[in-house]
C-alpha cells in the first residue's frame, strides 16, 4: 500500500444522459426559451392586453418564435464568442516596450507619476532645518 494519492483526474459523469450535443446545446435552449419566452408575454400584453385569450395568444407566439430563435442562436454562438473574446482583450500600446516585472530604478518614476495623477504635491525639506 502506497501512501502517497493518485492525483490523475477522475471522469466527472455528466448529468445530461446521451450526447455530448444535448448538453453543449441546453444553456442555449434554456436561455433563448426563456428569453423569448418573456418577450413573446410582454409583446402580448402590449398588443392585445389582458383578455380571455391572452395566454393562447401568447402560447402561440411563443411556440413559433422560440423555434426560430433557438437555431439561430446556437448557430451564431461560436461567433459571438469569438467577437466578445475579441473585444475584451486588454489593449497593449504599441509604443511601450513590454518588460516583466518592476525594476527597483521605476520606483521613484512610478511614484511621481502616481503622485502626479492624485493632484498631490511633494514637499521638500530644506536642509538647513537639521
């Protein structure tokens, strides 16, 4: 018996039984039904408002546009990420050479600067006072 403990990693069991497509495509489902879902509600209560047949109005748009939204959404997912992954990278001058790490002669640099921006000022001791 050894004392040391396997650190391999364990397979997780999915709680979605069968493909893997079901639970790539189930945050997408979820998402566009509700979200058509509220839409489709508040769209009827605008146009019809509150009558005896607003809920079958409203079971019947929802029931064709939640169809339509959901393909076009899981379709376009991959694009969107790669838009968004896109637009929130951080933006490295170009000018600035990029070095790892603080180097002992940026203090003072960095202090000013920081000092600069606070709207501070710094005040020098005279050493006639000593």
């Amino acid at each position: 018996m050894s004392a040391y403990v396997s650190v391999l990693p364990q397979k997780i069991p999915r709680q979605i039984a069968g493909s893997k497509s079901l639970a790539s495509m189930l945050p997408t489902m979820l998402s566009t039904g509700v979200i058509t879902l509220v839409a489709t509600a508040v769209m009827r209560l605008l146009w019809l408002g509150f009558s005896n047949d607003f809920f079958g109005a409203w079971m019947e748009a929802w029931l064709t546009t939640w169809p339509i939204a959901f393909p076009v959404a899981y379709m376009l997912r991959p694009m969107l990420n790669h838009v968004s992954r896109s637009m929130s990278q951080p933006v490295v001058p170009i000018a600035l050479p990029v070095r790892q790490g603080l180097m002992v002669s940026d203090i003072p640099h960095a202090a000013a600067e920081a000092t600069r921006i606070a709207g501070l000022q710094v005040k020098s001791l005279s050493a006639s006072r000593y």
